[in-house]
C-alpha cells in the first residue's frame, strides 16, 4: 500500500475512532440516566462467573439523593480524573490537568509525526498510532469538557476489570501493535543475513 493510503489509513481510523468513543459515551450517558435502571444493562451475565456490563455512573447530592444536572437539566456524569485503572484518581483536578496536558502534547506529537516524509510508509504503524490518536483525543475532549474521562464498560468475567471506555480500548489496542512492531525483524535486517559458505 502506497504511502499516501497509508497517511489517508491513518486519519480515517483516528477520525472513525474519536467519533465511536464520543457518541458510544453520549448514548451510554443519556440511555441509562434513568435512576429506574439503577444506571446498568447487562450485556451477558454468568451466576458462577460475572458477566460483561454498560454503567453509567452520575454525581448525587448526598442531601438530597438526587442527580445534580447542569444548566441545561442533563445529568452530570461521575468521571475518571485519574489515567488508566484510575492512576491517581484520589489527585482529582491534579490528575486530570496532567494527563489533559499529556494527552495534549502526544497528540501533537502523532499528527507532527504524521506529517514526516516517510512517516507512513509502514502500514502497520499507520494503524497503530491512528488508533493511538484517536483514542488520545477522545479522553482529552472529555478531559476539557468533562473535567475527567466518562467511562461505562465493566468486565468482571471471571476477572473483575476497572471500567473502561472505547478510548481505553482505542490505546491499549494501539499500543500493543506498536509493541509487535517494536519486536519485528525488520526486513531489511533479514535480508541482510547472508547463508555460510560451504
């Protein structure tokens, strides 16, 4: 694939990727807002071994038990103000400055990347680090507007998972192929390998 489909890769995965990670957290959000649902649907469910899960999570007032709405009467979402995992999620507005400006700059750091003679010549890092973008710029939206990241998906099939959203998926996901690139025998070092004589 020619470098220049390879750079059009790039920006459609990480335009498609953002864009199903913000309307996947609207939809979620407004679906289950209704206290009714006590704010889950179960996707599929184990008695022995859990199940897979959609959970809103919303901010109450503990006085009232009711849901506090902004100005436009929408619930207002609970958030990750942490990283991954909820990495210093006890730091709140700290935690989520930092990893807003980190998100800022290694989003930077990918579309200045993207710009390079040769920076897509290789399919493989094009996926990659369109993934990596978009989920990137997915968090640091919610980050901006939300002041910390919405996340709905809950795993606790036989392991119970932090819950997550699609940005996480979008990162991890590109993060792991750049791992088995970063293992790859580049073809030019095969090739460089020359058979002993006889």
């Amino acid at each position: 694939m020619s470098e220049t489909l390879n750079r059009i890769l790039f920006w459609v995965l990480a335009v498609c990727s953002l864009a199903a990670d913000q309307s996947s957290k609207y939809v979620i959000f407004d679906m289950l807002s209704d206290p009714v649902s006590n704010h889950v649907r179960t996707l599929f469910q184990s008695q022995e071994s859990g199940g897979f899960h959609l959970v809103a999570q919303f901010q109450y007032d503990l006085e009232t038990r009711q849901m506090k709405k902004d100005l436009y009467g929408n619930p207002i979402p609970y958030v990750n103000q942490g990283a991954l995992f909820g990495f210093l999620g006890n730091h709140q507005s700290l935690a989520n400055g930092l990893f807003a400006v980190i998100s800022c700059a290694a989003a930077m750091a990918i579309v200045f990347w993207s710009t390079q003679k040769g920076s897509t010549s290789s399919l493989a890092l094009s996926i990659a680090l369109g993934f990596i973008l978009g989920g990137t710029l997915g968090n640091f939206y919610d980050r901006l507007v939300f002041n910390g990241v919405r996340d709905f998906l809950h795993w606790n099939y036989f392991f119970d998972w932090p819950v997550f959203n699609l940005a996480d998926c979008w990162l991890v996901g590109g993060a792991c192929l750049l791992m088995l690139l970063a293992f790859q025998t580049p073809k030019e070092n095969a090739k460089s390998i020359e058979t002993p004589l006889v």
